[in-house]
C-alpha cells in the first residue's frame, strides 16, 4: 500500500514538471521587452510572449538599469512590478528617475529570456501655483505711499494751514496799549468824580454845622 502511494507522488511531480516546459514552449523560448518610456519618473515597458504575443501572466524577473547621457549618473538595479494602469502587459518600478536624460535597459531572466532599452528623458516638474515669491499688497483707501505726502499733513501755504496759525496768534501789540490806556484813563474819571462827590458832601456838613 505504501510502495503505491509513493509511486503514485512520484507520478505527479514527474508530471508537473513536464507540464511547466510544455506551457513555456507553447509560448516560445524568449520574451518581447518594449521599454515604453516613464510616468512621473517611473520606468514603464510592456512584456510579452516573442512568439505569439501573448501577455506574460506568471512572475517576471527582470532588472531595470538606467544611465545619464552623459555617463555622470546611474540608477538601479531596480526590478519590476506590474503597472495596473497598463495591464495586462505593463510593467513599471517602484522607484522613480530624477529629472535628466537617461539611457534605461531591461534584463528579463524568467520565465524567459528577453532584453529592451530606450533612451527616456525626465522632464523638471514645475512647483505649484502660489508657492512664488509674494507681492506686495495694495495700500489701503487712504493710507499715504513713499513720497507722497499725507492727506491728513496739509502742505505749507494752504488755507487749512493758515487757519490754526491765525487763531493762535496773539493780539498785536498796538491793541493792547490802547487797551491799557482806555482802561487808565476811565479809572482815573471815576475816581475823579468819586473824590469830587466826597469834597461837595464834606462842604454841605461844615456848611450844616455853621449854620446850626
């Protein structure tokens, strides 16, 4: 009973493993590698079957490399995951590329062979509105700007100047003597007249005083 189920094991993984080269072959020995280009910095390309042109539905192994134009720079090796966006044959990283001008390869090693590369540029991505340097606001209805003179200051020679300078000055010096000398000469009449009428009534008591 035993020696049956062991044979019956060995069977199935004999067979399992003849199946996978089967379905490989059906498809070809080698894969198809379109680099497309990049979204947002990221690597995208599209993988399919050399054969038939069929999308590629197991895992895929594959190394992304990418290199400056120039040769100062290099990215990766990063690997690839698939692109919902593009399915069900893209591809794309996780990582991103800086902005720049890069020569990017694909390797693919499972579930065969194939290889794509493109020269992709990465465009600067502008900031986003508002974050400029600030403008300097409008002034306020009113308020008085760098050499302009305030509305509230009025200008030397006009007739709101004039005005309080008018009704502070001091009464000229010619009115005020008359002034004291108007005042002198009514407060020596009356005390003229006051010493006259004392002298007539001092006579008519003597005048009283005589005749009595």
């Amino acid at each position: 009973m035993r020696i049956r189920i062991a044979f019956s094991a060995v069977l199935t993984a004999l067979g399992l493993m003849l199946l996978t080269p089967v379905a490989a072959h059906a498809h070809g020995d080698t894969v198809k590698v379109v680099v497309t280009g990049q979204r947002t910095g990221h690597v995208t390309a599209d993988i399919t079957w050399e054969n038939d042109g069929d999308a590629v539905d197991e895992a895929v192994a594959a190394t992304v490399n990418a290199v400056s134009v120039d040769g100062a720079r290099t990215m990766g090796p990063w690997r690839l995951v698939r692109d919902p966006a593009a399915a069900p044959a893209g591809w794309t990283t996780a990582e991103t590329l800086p902005p720049g001008s890069w020569k990017v390869s694909v390797d693919v090693g499972f579930p065969a062979l194939g290889h794509g590369d493109l020269e992709v540029a990465v465009p600067v991505v502008d900031p986003a509105p508002g974050t400029g340097a600030p403008t300097a606001s409008a002034p306020a209805p009113g308020t008085p700007t760098a050499g302009q003179p305030s509305a509230a200051a009025p200008s030397a020679g006009s007739p709101s100047a004039a005005a309080p300078a008018a009704s502070t000055a001091q009464v000229p010096a010619a009115e005020t003597k008359g002034y004291a000398v108007w005042w002198t000469t009514a407060g020596v009449a009356a005390t003229a007249l006051a010493g006259a009428a004392v002298g007539l009534l001092l006579r008519r008591r003597r005048m009283r005083r005589r005749l009595g």
